[in-house]
C-alpha cells in the first residue's frame, strides 16, 4: 500500500470534488482517494504504482487536470552533449515528467512535472546510480503559485468592473436617478446605448469571465454540469436574450422587449471579485505549513576539512558536522559534541521558554540558538528531519476528510442537476403564471446564480486546514485530520503514568541489598541486564551505573516480558528484574523478606523493582518518578472541561494510586498489562488515550482518539492520531479545545452553506412575489453567491486564535 499526494486543477466547487473524487477511485489499483477543495489536493491510496498518465487522461475528459510545476537541479557528472542526453532521457523515463532539459555547461537540469509526492525524490536516486547525483536547486513555492492566482483574479475582477461600469451605470442609474435616465435618452438614442451595453458585455463574457464559459459548457455538454456550468447559463441566458430584444425585437411581445446586458455583466463582476477575495483568504488558510516550512534557514556553515564552509541545507547529509553560531536557527537534526546554549524551540513545541541544551543533547532543526555556540554532528536532515515529518503530519491532516463530510458530499453529488431543474421550472411557472418572458428569464438566471454550491465545498476543508495549523503552531499534531471530529466529541480521557503524566526519566533513589550481598556489584548486574533496554526505568538503572563507576557487560539473551520484567544471562548466572508477582511467577525464593525492607515506599509513589539471581531475590530496587510540572493542571482543566480522567498504569497499584492522589485523579488502575489497558476501554465510548511507550502502543490504536507525547517511542507515535511536540501533558486540553472550536466552526459553516440555498433558492425563484412583491434579481443572487463562499472562509480564518498554549494553562 502506498499513498501519494497529487495537485489538481480545474476544482470549482463541491460537486468538482465529488466528481474528481469517483474518476480516480476508478483507477487500477486505487483503494481510496480524499480531495480537498481547499487545497486543491488528491490524496490517493493506491496497491503498487498510479499510473499518472491514466489519471490525466481520466482527469481531463471531465475537465479537471493534473497540476504540472517547475523544477530545477544541479547534477554534477555532466561533462558533454552526451552526457546531456543521457540525464534528459533518465528524466523523462520518471512517470509525470513531461519536459527535461540539461545544460552541462552549467549542471543545470530543468524540470516540468506533475505535482505529485516522492516524484523528486526518484529522480535524484535514479540520477545518482547514473552517476550523476542532483541537488535541489529550486522548488515551484506553492506559495508563489497563490499569488499568481491572486494576482490573476484581481487582473479578471479589475478589468471586468471597468468594462461593467459604464453598462451598469446607462441601465441602472436611469433607475435610481429619474432625470439622468432623461438627459441620456435625450442626448443618445436608446438602441445606439443598447448596442454599446452589447459590445462591452461581450466583452465582459469574453475576456475575464471566459473561464466560466470554457469550463461550464464543456462540463454541461458531458452531463457533468458544476458550477461554472449555472454561471454560464445564467449568464449567456441573460445576454442572448437581450440581444434578440437589440437586433430582433418583433420576436418578443413589447412588454418583454427589455435588455439585461447589466446583469450579465454585474454577475460575472461579482463572482469574479467573491473568487478573488476567496483566493486571499484561502492563501491564509495554509500559513501554518509555509511558516514550519520557513523555519529552516536556506544556507548553514559545515565543518569541511579546510575549515567552515556555507553548504545549502537542502543539501546537508546526516554525519555533516554543523556549526551554529549565536541567534541562528539549527538547519537539521543532531546531536551536540560541543558547546552550551539554550535554544527556543517555541515553533516546535508551544513551550515559549528557551531549553538549555549541552553536549550529548539531541536537538532540532528549525529551532533558535541563543547566546552560546554549538557543534552538531547532524543525524537527520531533509525529508527524514523531524520538521520536515511535522509538515508531513500537517499537510496530511490538512488533507483529510472529515466523517461530516459525506453528508455534504452525498447533498453536492446531486446539488447541481437539482438546481439546474428548478431553474427550469421557475422559468415555466413565470411563463404561465404570468406569461412575461422576460420575468420568466430573471427568475430563472436568479436561481442559477444564487445555488452555485462553492459555500458548501469549502466549509469543511477550510476549517480543517486553519484548525490543524492552529494545532501545529500549538505543538498539536493532527496525524490524522478525522481524529478532529472525533477527539471533540470524546467523554473520557485516559492516560498512562510513565513518561505521559510523569517525566518518564525514573530515578535510582535506592538499591537494598539481601543480607551478604555488595550493592555496588548487584548495581553493576542489574544495569548490566537493562543494557540493551530502551525502557525509563532500566536508563535509571544505568545512570546509576555510570554515576558510581561500574563496569556494564551488556546481557546474552535478555527476554522482556512486556509490563511485567526482563530475563538475562550475564557472566553465566540468571537475573530476573521486575514486578513483585513477575518474581513469584518465576518461582523465585526471599521476596517477602526484601519487600519488608520498605513497606511504606509504595504509597508514596514510588516503585518497587526485585533483582533476583539464580532463583534467589538478592535486592530491592527503589525509584522515582517525578509528575511532570503541568500534569495536575491539565487534569484539572480536562476535568472543568466535563471529561472524566482516568489514570492506567503498568506500574504497581499502590504506586499507580499515589501518584493519581497528587494529581486528582480518583479512576487509577494500576498494574495494567497492555491487554489490560485494551480491555479498561474497550467499550468505552468516546474515550481518549494518552501515552508514550510501546507497551502503550495498542491501546493507542485502539482508543477512539490515540494521543502519543512525541518524546515516545516511534511504534506509540505511529500508532496515535495526535502528536504532542513539546510533552506537556496539558497540550491535550489544547487538542480537545481546537478539536472543539474546529467542529463548532465545520458546523457553522454547514449550517450557513446549507441554510442560504435553502433559503435562497425559493426566494429567487419569486415565491415571496404573490405575498409581498418580494423579488431576488440576478445581480443580487450574484453578490450573495459570491458572498456566501467568503464568509465561509472568513469565519474558518477565526481559528487562528483557537486554543491555549499549554503553558497557559493552569498559569
């Protein structure tokens, strides 16, 4: 299974969405798609290869289309003509390159391709085995490309308003100012006025409102009508029947001899303004992924073997040794061999104090170094460097669909045919009810005009995208962007102890060794078994270790029962280290007598492990781990909130209790192995699961909503659906409070999509005419249309302040 992002072209409103989204689920091989109309996106799931000419090809009989970028790299190797040849043959065999062009004077390679995911990525690899490794030189910047698209709908709006403005004002100012419809009457002949609303209309259609002509008609002659498909009609309608009354008006019976250029012209104006303003929201929307993207700085200085050199930082391999100076932001991920600072890691993490960090930290890219200097030898950089996996995170989220959606997606599916039809009965229903033509047509144009569904396209996507960058900025990531709906609607949030609400780096407060036995060499065994281990408790057992100067000889054959202990051989003799039933399940001798020793260390929250060699218990075990500073508040907080806290731990009972005591939690269940932890909320319903470990890994799978610490191990981080970047347990309130936000605004959203057509729609078509004389004229549909898809973006921009970063919480 793999899945691929691809760009579109061509998405207009929701019914393009569903459309696009059924062409290529038909595709060989595609098992799901998701396209996003706020970020003109598919993501497709797919067994093997997509076959991207096949996806064009579909694509493009429907009207939707590939989007193709540029992209130019710098090969090295190229030394003549057929050198040239040979990298421009490798790059057109790359499935979605449609252009290859290599410059060996220079080593330049430039590139015209699909937007697709990894498509880069390949070609490098290929190149490289061809002995002509590639650097990114320049990427197509999305965010370029939206203000292109800016750029050329204000051109379309600016220049349709000029050329509208003198036929709206000849038609309309008659209507508003008696005498100025006389005086121009007077001065020029009214066909002559006509002709020249006609010629400008025309061109209105023509020039910046030909885009809904060339994409409406096309779709309407496929049986595939969208949006572009009413607009078109609305206004063609409008047009050509004003100018049967200009150049044949015996046609039509006197009383309908009226024109109607102004409202063709107005309506393409004003959708075409609602299309602008909507692109400069849009391009809002997305500011979270261009802001982690900005976070790594272009160039960073390398330790080469003549000294620094500037290095770009897309080009930084792991081993590279980075050179950070004062105030620079960190170009890729590592470790410190040298050097002392603090660094603000407050785009990462939410967390708005500087760290210190010292040699043997690791630290990461895209965060700021403070007052000191540092050697890094980094150990992932590019694609595989944890910022550039959070921007992953986000776009992936980003492009989700929401559980919500398929109601939208089921309306849209059929919205427009629908529309289409009561367009086509009010135009009847004027015609024999009153038996006015051109009241007939207004009424029809105005119900074309007014349902254009783009309002309902974009009320989930956008929310989505502002509310999962919101999150990110917050130190949240949404792995998934469904897990927004479901972590709003949660009841119960269950934690684990270790690493989640406690620091989950335990201490060795003390080791009691059995009567004749040497701490010091039981110390050196017992850290010699935990090794090999990842776990907190055996990295305490080894700081131990080390503190006291012990020589470690890593185990032969260490076996780790999960939540209950480890078995080893080290030097010949059996160990055993774990829980105090672990050991009497093994048979072991003269664990009563050790757990004597300290018989009130549990109640106060700490652990108790037994060290047992050769069937004999040899020692007792003491550790410590301390809450995390923000643990008790985000409890507190989640509680105000309404949601029940729960607390299940691997760890003994007592010690589960007494560390749920000092945090108010009253729901502790201790000693929970991982399929004891599955079965606490199996059943539960709406119930969230926070943890860290790969013990915790299949109940974070399992939960409706899975939130891992993201200083958990990579299997816990895979398994949740929420990331908390910066550990802090009260950046769950932060999740449930965006998850809520988010929903609250998806649902007004709807509500105003849905409520407007609904409302609207009866209105145009004249049902309020017989009480009150109430009437919606096309260029009024126009500008509520148009309307409508701003607000919705508008009110989605209003997420950029939901939530509270996590050390706000219980300040």
């Amino acid at each position: 299974m793999a899945a691929i992002n691809l760009g579109l072209d061509g998405l207009f409103c929701a019914a393009c969405v569903g459309r696009a989204e059924r062409i290529l689920t038909r595709l060989p091989g595609v098992t799901g798609v998701t396209v996003s109309l706020a970020s003109e996106e598919a993501r497709v799931e797919t067994e093997g290869a997509l076959d991207l000419q096949a996806a064009a090809t579909a694509l493009g009989r429907a009207g939707y289309g590939l989007r193709e970028v540029t992209t130019r790299l710098t090969a090295e190797g190229m030394s003549c003509a057929s050198c040239v040849a040979r990298v421009e043959k490798l790059a057109l065999a790359e499935p979605g390159v449609t252009s290859a062009r290599a410059d060996f004077s220079t080593g330049e390679i430039r590139l015209r391709h699909i937007e697709v995911s990894g498509l880069i990525t390949r070609l490098q690899e290929r190149l490289a085995k061809a002995g002509y490794p590639a650097m990114l030189a320049e990427v197509s910047d999305p965010a370029l490309r939206q203000a292109a698209h800016e750029a050329d709908l204000k051109g379309r709006a600016l220049t349709a308003a000029l050329l509208t403005l003198p036929v709206f004002v000849t038609e309309m100012g008659g209507h508003m100012l008696p005498a100025f419809h006389h005086w121009l009457h007077g001065l020029i002949d009214p066909w002559w006025l006509w002709l020249m609303q006609a010629v400008l209309t025309a061109a209105v259609l023509l020039g910046p409102g030909r885009m809904f002509l060339s994409r409406g008609l096309p779709a309407l002659a496929r049986l595939a009508p969208d949006m572009n498909s009413l607009v078109a009609l609305g206004t063609l309608s409008a047009f050509f029947y004003s100018l049967v009354v200009l150049i044949a008006p015996d046609l039509l019976p006197e009383a309908a001899q009226v024109v109607y250029f102004e409202a063709a012209a107005v309506i393409v104006t004003l959708i075409l303004l609602g299309r602008w303003l909507e692109a400069r929201a849009r391009g809002r929307t997305g500011g979270a992924i261009r802001e982690l993207m900005a976070l790594q700085p272009d160039e960073a200085l390398i330790e080469g073997p003549e000294g620094p050199v500037t290095r770009r930082s897309a080009d930084l391999r792991a081993g590279d040794i980075l050179l950070v100076r004062p105030g620079e932001r960190l170009a890729a991920d590592g470790v410190i061999l040298s050097g002392r600072s603090h660094l603000d890691e407050s785009m990462l993490t939410g967390e708005p104090l500087p760290v210190a960090r010292e040699a043997g930290a690791e630290v990461t890219g895209g965060t700021i170094n403070g007052s000191g200097a540092l050697r890094v030898e980094i150990t992932r950089a590019g694609e595989a460097s944890r910022l550039a996996q959070i921007v992953a995170m986000v776009g992936e989220a980003q492009a989700g669909k929401l559980p919500i959606q398929g109601l939208v997606d089921r309306v849209t599916g059929i919205f427009v045919p629908i529309v289409m039809a009561i367009a086509a009965v009010t135009v009847l229903a004027w015609l024999l009810l009153s038996g006015d033509v051109a009241e007939a047509l207004v009424a029809g144009v105005s119900v074309l005009i007014v349902a254009c569904p783009c309002a309902m396209g974009l009320a989930t996507p956008v929310s989505i995208m502002v509310g999962t960058g919101r999150a990110a900025r917050l130190g949240v990531l949404f792995r998934r962007g469904e897990a927004l709906q479901r972590l709003s609607a949660v009841r119960v949030v269950a934690f684990d102890k270790t690493g989640t609400l406690t620091e989950g780096r335990p201490d060795l407060v003390e080791l009691l060794p059995a009567a004749g036995e040497n701490a010091d060499d039981l110390l050196a065994l017992a850290a010699s078994a935990e090794a090999l281990s990842e776990h907190h408790i055996a990295k305490a057992i080894l700081r131990a270790a080390r503190a006291r100067g012990l020589s470690v000889t890593p185990a032969q054959g260490m076996e780790t029962m999960a939540g209950r202990g480890i078995r080893a051989t080290v030097d010949g003799r059996i160990l055993r280290l774990g829980h105090e039933g672990f050991l009497r399940e093994e048979g072991v001798s003269g664990v009563e007598a050790l757990m004597a020793l300290r018989p009130g260390a549990r109640a106060s929250g700490q652990s108790l492990l037994l060290m047992a060699v050769d069937d004999r218990a040899v020692a007792l075990l003491i550790v410590a781990d301390p809450a995390r500073p923000g643990a008790a508040a985000a409890v507190a907080a989640l509680q105000r909130d309404g949601l029940k806290v729960q607390m299940i731990s691997g760890d003994a009972p007592a010690t589960a209790e007494a560390v749920g005591r000092s945090l108010g939690i009253e729901d502790v269940t201790g000693g929970a192995l991982p399929q004891d932890k599955l079965a606490a909320i199996e059943g539960v319903k709406g119930c969230a699961f926070v943890g860290d470990g790969i013990n915790d890994a299949p109940v974070l799978a399992a939960a409706d909503v899975g939130i891992a610490m993201g200083s958990g191990t990579d299997v816990a981080i895979e398994a949740a659906d929420v990331v908390l970047v910066g550990n802090d347990p009260r950046a769950v309130v932060t999740a449930v409070e965006v998850s809520r936000a988010t929903m609250r605004n998806i649902r007004q959203n709807l509500f105003w999509a849905f409520a407007y057509n609904t409302a609207l729609i009866p209105v145009a078509a004249g049902i309020l005419w017989p009480l009150w004389g109430i009437r919606m004229s096309p260029v009024l549909a126009a500008a509520a249309m148009a309307l409508s898809s701003v607000f919705v973006i508008t009110n989605a921009l209003r997420l950029r302040r939901a939530g509270r970063p996590a050390a706000q919480i219980g300040a």
